[in-house]
C-alpha cells in the first residue's frame, strides 16, 4: 500500500487517510487538505485546467506506474512475460473487479471500452424482423447506431423515448420508457449517466418495470461505474458494459460487459470463438493481442477508488459541482441543463449561456483562462459539459465561474 511514493509522502497521505476514516463522507467531501494529498497523485497540466474529465479520466500516478512497470517487463520477451506470467494474474484479477462490480467472476468479460462491449451485445442478440427496442434519444451515438444498423440489416424497429432534461421525477422517466413498450418490445437500452448532461436515469426502476413487460435489459453504465455508488445486481440489468478508462482511471482503452450467467448462451460471440454460443463469457475474451499491462494495471486504479472510497468519491464530485452550479445558475440568462439534486446527477454538469454559442463559450474558456471544457450539442441541449474530477481544486472552479460570470453579463464578439 502506497509504496508508488517516496516515504514522507506516503506518511503525508497515511495521515489524512486515518483522518478521513472518522469523518462522515459528506464532511470528507469538504476536507481540502485530504483532496489536496490526492491531487498530488495526479500529474495535471501547469498549463491546462482540465474540466472534461468526462471524456477520459487521467490515471494517477501508482496506475501510471503500474502500467509502465508491466510494460517494459513484457517488453524483455513479450510472448513469455505476457502469454506465461501476467495471464496468470487475469483470474484473481477479474474476482477482485467483479467484487467491485457487484457480480460474479463468471459474468464478466474484460475488452476494451463500453462501445466494444455494447456492440457485442447489440450485435450478438437473436433478434427478428419486426422485433422492438425501446431507446433513448440521449443515448451514446455508439450504441444508436450500432441499433440503427440492426434496423437497417434486420428490420427491427426502435421505439425513441425522448427525455425533457433535466428530468427531476423518476416516475415521469419510467412512465416515458414505458410508452416506449410494445407487446412486440424484446429489449429496453438504457443509459445510465447521460453523456450530455450527467442526467442519471433512475436504472433498476425502469429495469423492473421492463422485465414486467419480459423485456430484457441493457445499461450503459460508461459514466455510472466508480463514479456513483452502486452494484450491478442492484440495477438487475441483464447486459451492461463500462469503460475502466473513465471513473476508474485505469489506462486508456480497459473496460469490461457484464452478462447474468443465465443470459450469455443467448449472445453470440462477435469475433472468432470457438463455441460463439457457448455459456461461458470467455467466448467474448477471443479478441486477438491485446496489451495486458494495461488491462493488468486495472489492479492498482481498483485500489485507487477503494483507497479513496467510493461514497467519498461520489460524495466530493456532487460537492464540486454543485460548488459552480450553485454560484452561476441565478446569473442572467444562464441555463442548467443539469439537475443539482444527487439522485439525478453527480460530477458532470451542461449549461447554456443566452446569446453565446457552445463553441464561443469553450473558446473564451480556453483563451482567457486555459480551461479546457467540451461543448454538449445534442437534439434539445445547446451548452458546454463541465466534468471536475477528484483532483480538481476549489480554485480552479472559481476561474471557471469568474469566466462565466463575464460572459453573462457581455456579449461574444459576434453578437455586439
Ligand atoms: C454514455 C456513454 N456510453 C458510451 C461511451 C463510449 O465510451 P468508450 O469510448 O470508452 O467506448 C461514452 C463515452 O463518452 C458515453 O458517454
């Protein structure tokens, strides 16, 4: 444990650790000092104020060294250290996530990202012409048009559930994917954490108003996973999938799909198995090369989160961005796409500014205070995603609002 830092600086983050251990989470949530040693974990830009952790997370520095240390192993007879040594270490590892996970060992598949396993779920249903999907549409553009292809090659049709963000109300949302449910539905999509907004959509009741229906389920928990605290068996999906390379912060291209035992019969393999509907989730693992020292350094990002704790976790990113939204939602023509109540977002936020345009607004960002955001542009939704991370500071959010506060009260050039 901690044996990535130098020993005073591993006695610096032991003592705030022991400290944080007799706080509650929401008081952990405001304790600068212990975020600050967590920080120091990080390598962040002098130059960039990062606040689209929603597109990728950093990995900190024992994942990155973790990573590196694997790496340059390997590379000394990669055939032997990766085929002989570290596919040793693939079991005990994929106990300990699916212990994280909240399923068994045996329902997961490692891959690479969410889109992967999705598609090989989308793609590996047995579904017929004139077979319905209910879906949303905020859904991830990944997985729509992996169900418009299914549309398109095998004419099934897709029922669209549209959504009025931000959704406070989670029977309103059930009763919408509801309507979407036709005798002929076989399987509702659902997107956990909406990518546009951060929109967290109330899963297992829609799960179970679904499986009412004999629909299967499918959740994209791509922006859920260690990020907001809960199990899969919670959700009682029967296919999810998530990318390691968001909330976790493992390295960049790690994630895994999750099928109930019962169901993985019922998928067939994407790619090269033996037995492409065998019940065995191996089948979805014959993938070619691929590098294990970077799926193997999900082992130390696993041990990241539970040092950190995941209700801590989830605790301190409401904290942060409720930290902006609070101080930049009452101002002139500010629009919050984002709900700042817990059950229905947590670190990622989108606003709109009247008279600014998206990308006017990410530029000024950027121009005058190097922050680095992502405009959000999707069907109802005209604004810019903010996403903070657990190494994000207090002042770099007042930047952030003192930026926002000067458009709300200017025009962009292009509109003086
Ligand atoms: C909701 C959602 N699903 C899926 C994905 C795809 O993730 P990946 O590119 O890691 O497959 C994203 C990426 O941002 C996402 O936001």
């Amino acid at each position: 444990m901690l044996d990535w830092l130098k020993p005073a600086q591993a006695a610096e983050l032991q003592f705030h650790l022991n400290r944080i251990q007799l706080l509650n989470p929401a008081e952990a949530a405001q304790d600068e000092d212990f975020w600050a040693t967590i920080r120091k974990q990080y390598i962040t830009s002098n130059n960039i104020i990062n606040l689209n952790n929603g597109g990728l997370s950093p990995q900190p520095l024992p994942v990155q060294e973790a990573h590196i240390n694997m790496y340059k192993y390997c590379n000394e007879a990669p055939s032997h250290y990766m085929w002989h040594i570290l596919d040793k270490k693939r079991e005990p590892l994929r106990q300990k996530l699916a212990e994280l996970a909240g399923c068994t060992a045996e329902e997961i598949a490692f891959n690479r990202n969410t889109t992967e396993g999705l598609n090989t779920i989308i793609f590996g249903l047995n579904l017929k012409a004139g077979d319905e999907i209910a879906l949303s549409k905020y859904d991830y553009p990944n997985m729509t048009n992996a169900w418009l292809q299914r549309q398109k090659r095998d004419g099934i049709k897709l029922n669209w559930v549209d959504l009025d963000l931000p959704e406070e109300d989670e029977e309103t949302i059930v009763k919408k994917f509801e309507a979407a449910i036709t005798p002929k539905t076989k399987i509702v999509h659902i997107t956990h954490m909406l990518n546009w907004t951060g929109q967290i959509l109330p899963a297992r009741k829609i799960a179970d108003m679904a499986h009412k229906y004999n629909c299967e389920v499918i959740v994209d928990g791509s922006h859920s996973f260690a990020h907001i605290e809960y199990k899969i068996t919670e959700l009682d999906c029967d296919y999810y999938a998530t990318s390691l390379h968001k909330w976790l912060c493992a390295p960049f291209g790690t994630g895994f799909m999750f099928i109930k035992k019962e169901k993985i019969k019922n998928v067939w393999a994407l790619l090269s198995a033996p037995i492409p509907d065998a019940d065995n989730i191996g089948k979805f693992e014959c993938i070619g090369t691929r590098s294990f020292p970077a799926e193997m350094a999900i082992d130390s990002a696993i041990d990241f989160q539970l040092m950190i704790g995941n209700q801590r976790k989830r605790e301190r990113l409401q904290y942060l961005k409720n930290y902006w939204c609070n101080k930049i939602e009452n101002l002139p023509g500010i629009k919050l796409y984002t709900s700042t109540m817990p059950e229905y977002a947590c670190a990622i936020a989108t606003f709109g500014i009247q008279g600014w345009k998206p990308l006017e607004i990410i530029n000024k960002l950027f121009t005058d205070k190097k922050i680095h955001t992502t405009t959000a542009e999707h069907e109802e939704i005209k604004g810019v995603r903010v996403t903070p991370h657990v190494y994000t500071t207090l002042a770099e959010l007042d930047q952030l609002v003192e930026c926002i506060t000067e458009m709300a009260n200017t025009k962009p050039a292009s509109n003086k």
